[in-house]
C-alpha cells in the first residue's frame, strides 16, 4: 500500500517476508517501489534482522512530472549471501554492453 508507508497492513507485509526468510533459511532479493527513501525504511528493524544488503542505483528518477529527480525510491534488498554473485553478474552485463 504505496502511500501508507509505515501503516499495520504494510507492516503485515514486511512481518510476512522476515517470518519466510527466516523459515526456510534461503536467500532473497526484495525489490520495490517502496515510494519512500531507503533511510526511511531502514528504521523498520525487521529489513535490519535479515542480513541484507541494500541496493540502488544513481540514475535520477525517470518520472517526468517529479519535483524531485534526485529521488531514490525504486530499489532492493539483497541476501548477503548472493550479494556478491549479483553484484558480478550485473558488472559482467554492463560491460558487454559497450
């Protein structure tokens, strides 16, 4: 529920996903249009409990009628546990593309 932010029925949501992580112990990526910035959702303790990484990019938003361009608010989460494989298969498609 993209403008509740920290509403009950969007922590349901967040609550769900930590129980699954953590009950079948398997890697993740969350990725989403959380419409708010990741220093926001970063307060919610149950994204910290789940030894995840943040991820984002630089690019400015690519919504045209923005008053802020420079708004992050399209980005993921990431097990450390793969991390590092996601990060190397990202690098290896940007570089073949020049």
């Amino acid at each position: 529920y993209d403008s509740e932010q920290f509403s009950t029925r969007n922590l349901i949501i967040y609550s769900q996903i930590y129980y699954l992580v953590k009950l079948f112990k398997l890697p993740f990526l969350l990725v989403g249009d959380f419409n708010m910035p990741p220093d926001k959702i970063q307060e919610i303790w149950i994204l910290n409990d789940l030894d995840c990484e943040l991820f984002t990019t630089d690019l400015p938003s690519t919504f045209k009628s923005t008053t802020n361009p420079e708004s992050h608010i399209d980005y993921g989460y990431i097990s450390k546990y793969i991390s590092f494989c996601w990060r190397l298969y990202f690098l290896e498609n940007i570089i073949n593309q020049y």
